[in-house]
C-alpha cells in the first residue's frame, strides 16, 4: 500500500469485541448494552445478558451474608452519574452465578468505571472494566510457593499500575483537602474561643460596672430610710425597682454562665424549707404591692437534698419573679414543697396571664418571654427561666411549666432528688444579729465609688463606728500601715492596685492576721472568690450589700480566721 493510500478505517466493534480487557458498557439507568467477549469468558456468561439490567444478571451471592458487591458497584455507579468522573473501585469480591440453579461461584475483581460524556456533558453511557484476581487472592490465601506468588503479584502489578497511580494521586488530593479543612477548624476554634474569652469578659465587665451604681443607689435608699422612720411612698418605689435591676443585673450574669455550661454550684446536705421560706420572705413585700396574695406550703418533715443553698433559693426566687411579671394586681400565687416518690417537688403555681400549651419548652429558652414585646411587656430580660433549668438540671433534677391556655394562669414544677436516707437534718441558720452594733469598730473602707464610699460612711457613723474612706490601693495600704483597724471593707477593681494586691499586703505585716478583711465587689464569679480567699480575704461578698448584712459582719457573725 502507497503512501498515499488512506488506511482503513477500524471496525471499532470488533477492536472492542477483541480487546483482552474485560468490558461491559452500562446505559445510565445500569442496563447492559454492549460486552466483549473476554468479559463473557471472564463471567461465565452469554450475549443474551446484554439488555437486562446489570444487578439482575449479577446478583449477590444469597449463601454469602456478608456480600456487598452490589451495593459498593451501585456506589460507584451513581458517583460516576453524579461527578461525571472515573471511579477505581477497591479490590471487590463479587461471586458470579454457575450454570446450576441458584448455583454461584467466588471470584475477586479490580473494577474501573469510567464516564462516557458527550458534547453536552451529559453521561451517556459508563465503561465498567475489570480484572479477575480471583487467582491472586487464592494464591494469597493459600500460601502459595514464594516464586508463583511473586510471579503472580507481578502480572497484577503490571495491569494494576495506573490504577495505583490514579488511587494515590486520589489519596493525596484527599488528605491535601483533609489538611485544609483541618486548618480552617483550629483557625475557627481559636476564633471562637476568642469571642467566648471576649464576651465573658464584657458581661463579667458590665455586671461590675451595674453593680457599682446599685451598691450606691442601695445604701442611698437604706440611708433615706434611716432618716424617714415613717416611711415614705417614694421608698417603697425605690426598694422595688432597685430590687428589679439587682435581678436583672445577676439574671445577666448568671445567664451567661448557664449558656456556656460554667454556672456553679457549692453543695451541701440542706433542708429545702428554709430555703422555700427565706425566699418567700425576701420576696413576699414585692407580692403585697397592688394587693397580690403569696400563699405557702411546707411539710412538718424535714426535706434534705444534695444542693447549693443559694442557688435553690434562686431557683425559687426566679420562678417568683416570673409569677410576679405575669400575675394581675390582686392575684394569688401558691407555692408548695412536698416529697412524692422519693423525690422533692416544689411547685410554683399563678393564676396570672397562662400560655400556649405547646409554648411550655420554648420557656425556657435564653431571652424568651411568655408575653409578646409591647408597651405593656413586664420588664425583666427572659433570662430567669432559663437559669432556673439550668440550675435544676446541675442537681440532677428536672424543671417544667403547664398551663391550660392563655388566662388561665401558669404552674411550674422543679423536682430534685432527696439526699441519703443517712444524711443528718441540718442545724438550723442563726438568727440574724440586730441592725445595731453595741461595739464601736473602726472601719476602713476601700471603695473608689465616691457616692457609694460616702453613704457607707454615712451608714456606719450612725450605727457608732469610726470610719476611714479612701478611694485608691496604695492609700489603702498607706492608711494601714499608720492605723490598726477592726474591719477593712474593699472593692477588688481599684483604679491603681487591685484589692487582692492590698489584702496580701496587710496579711504580710506583724497584726495583719487580726484585721477582718471583706472583700465587697462586683466580681462575684467562683473564680473571684477563690482569688479572694487565696489573697487573704475573710469573707466575699457581691454588691449591692444590704445595710443588714454589713451589720451582721461587723457584729461578728463573720467566722473568725
């Protein structure tokens, strides 16, 4: 034949009817349209399969239950149809049916499929190729001698490497994604670590910056009672509504703590009447305003559980608050504690505004109210609920709310496990002192809040106490060096020294050990208290401080060092 005579062209039919590697051809759906003849030799079949689909002619083995050839070849299958990419399958035991009925035979395969794609990019057709490795299995099975071995991993190595290339270059694709991914998630961690750090640093922040103000406005109300012993409408109001931004004020704080699982807890064996009384207590002056009724009930038994005193009584506290926000002038709220198989229940029931059946879970949630946002929305932030769970749920207890609908009041339940039946009944809490001190102490008091410093003074000379103010560390270290005072009363965040640094410099000195150090601060985190008594502190104490407990310090109920 010249040069210049055109070649032939090749009968494609045949040249894929004669290539030595097995072929099927697949239309998308996976039915057989073409095969060559190695692949009728290699699987024991005739042309007649071609037209059936593929998993009907080549089922799972039924005698095999560990058979998963057809569902790692549908795999590939359909990610070949979704990526329209070549898909190397792992080595793959796919047993082929026998001539006998129900009849099959084990063979291993190295599968290849690979996307035929037209002009459009649409996935025409798919190429399965494979390789019989059965023999290289058995022979690895077997132990057969080292030559036929070698031999035989020789031949596979030949077929097989592009296909290990293809797979490594795969591999390497993928862990270079891994690493990526990998570096993205530290990168976002740290961030999100930073923005936690940041955030509880702000509301730990904010809460000392409110209570500074509060601690003023506080001892300013009790000074004004002091000198109004008749009283005055306007107290009332004050006592109230500073009372409102006190709650709102620890709900703030506490609420942030319960979110990122930080709230703590001081457990203890304590009698739950107490508890519910004090509360109530503390609370019944708010429920009497408008002509609201507080009703409690309390077993003639003793009823101990496992628990942080002051937080249980916050958990109540809460609750009444919230009954309070939603409960109409002249309504009743009832407040049980019983023990009902073997268990504490405390029950906070109003016949206030009610909700929504389906709205009992959503209660709970961070800043969310039962009443819409409006003009007539009671104040508060939506954070009470959400602490009081979350204190429930730290003693091992649960928390719910039920209501018939809408004006038909609310009723919340905690209940808590009791302590061991072993456990002792608590001794009960001391009387509180009387407001007045008979012994006459000199006080110093640290406090860079002048209108606060100068109403503590105020308050302290007039229960007879001889009072030195100053607003700094280094004059509080300064002034006691020259003096020897009974009480020092310090504020932590200082605008020079912080009140740690003075604590300890009192401690180092000769009389140091006999000075009562108290710490009064708006950092009130168990982490602040721990610094506090590592730093020589006697007692910490959150502001704003109730007039009557300063005078319990200072007449000496403060546990002696």
């Amino acid at each position: 034949m010249s040069a210049n005579t055109p070649y032939p062209v090749p009968d494609f039919r045949n040249l894929f009817d004669t290539t030595l590697s097995p072929l099927l051809v697949l239309a998308p759906d996976f039915t057989i349209v073409e095969v060559n003849r190695a692949y009728l030799n290699a699987t024991r079949t005739e042309r007649s399969i071609v037209g059936r689909p593929v998993f009907e002619v080549f089922p799972d083995n039924p005698d095999d239950p560990s058979a998963d050839g057809v569902a790692n070849l549908r795999r590939s299958l359909r990610s070949v149809l979704e990526t329209r990419r070549t898909d190397t399958m792992a080595l793959q035991r796919y047993d082929i049916p026998t001539s006998e009925a129900g009849g099959f035979v084990e063979r291993y395969w190295s599968p290849v499929n690979t996307p035929v794609i037209d002009a459009d990019g649409t996935v025409t057709h798919i190429i399965h190729r494979v390789e019989d490795v059965t023999e290289f299995v058995r022979l690895r099975r077997a132990g057969q001698e080292r030559e036929r071995a070698e031999a035989a991993a020789r031949t596979r190595a030949e077929n097989m490497e592009i296909d290990l290339f293809v797979r490594a270059r795969e591999i390497r694709e993928v862990n270079e994604q891994l690493s990526r991914a990998n570096a993205e998630l530290d990168a976002a961690g740290r961030t999100l670590r930073e923005e936690q750090q940041a955030k509880d640093r702000f509301i730990a922040t904010l809460s000392h910056e409110l209570r500074n103000p509060l601690a003023a406005a506080t001892a300013a109300t009790e000074l004004l009672a002091l000198d109004l012993p008749e009283g005055h409408p306007a107290l009332s109001v004050l006592e109230r509504q500073l009372g409102t931004l006190v709650r709102m004020s620890n709900d703030l704080l506490d609420g942030t703590r319960a979110v990122t699982g930080r709230l703590e807890l001081v457990r203890g064996r304590t009698d739950l009447r107490p508890v519910v009384a004090g509360a109530c207590a503390d609370i019944r002056g708010l429920f009497d305003h408008d002509g609201r009724t507080l009703d409690v009930g309390l077993p003639a038994e003793p009823v101990l559980v496992d628990g942080d005193r002051l937080r249980l009584a916050q958990v109540l506290t809460n609750l009444l608050s919230n009954a309070l926000k939603y409960t109409p002038a002249g309504g009743r709220t009832r407040v049980l504690l019983s023990v009902a198989e073997g268990r504490a229940r405390l029950t906070v029931a109003d016949d206030g505004i009610g909700f929504a059946p389906g709205q009992a879970e959503e209660l709970f949630g961070v800043f969310m109210r039962a009443a819409p946002a409006g003009p007539s929305t009671p104040e508060g932030l939506g954070l009470g609920l959400a602490v009081a769970r979350t204190i429930v749920e730290l003693h091992g207890g649960r928390i719910s709310a039920h209501s018939e609908g809408p004006g038909t009041g609310a009723t919340f339940t905690a209940v808590l496990p009791l302590a061991s039946a072993t456990a002792t009944v608590p001794e009960p809490r001391r009387a509180p002192r009387s407001r007045t001190t008979p012994k006459q102490l000199a006080v110093l008091i640290v406090e860079d809040n002048t209108d606060l410093a100068t109403t503590y003074r105020t308050l302290l000379e007039r229960q007879g106490h001889h009072v030195t103010v100053v607003h700094t560390g280094e004059d509080a270290i300064t002034a006691t060096r020259a003096h020897l005072f009974d009480v020092v009363l310090c504020d932590l965040g200082l605008p020079d020294i912080d009140g740690y640094a003075v604590a300890r410099a009192v401690r180092s000195r000769p009389h140091g050990g006999k000075v009562r150090l108290i710490a009064i601060s708006g950092f009130s985190r168990g982490s602040d208290q721990g610094a506090s008594r590592s730093a020589g502190f006697d007692a910490h104490l959150a502001k704003p401080l109730p007039l009557v407990d300063l005078l319990e310090l200072l007449g000496g109920t403060l546990p002696e060092r």
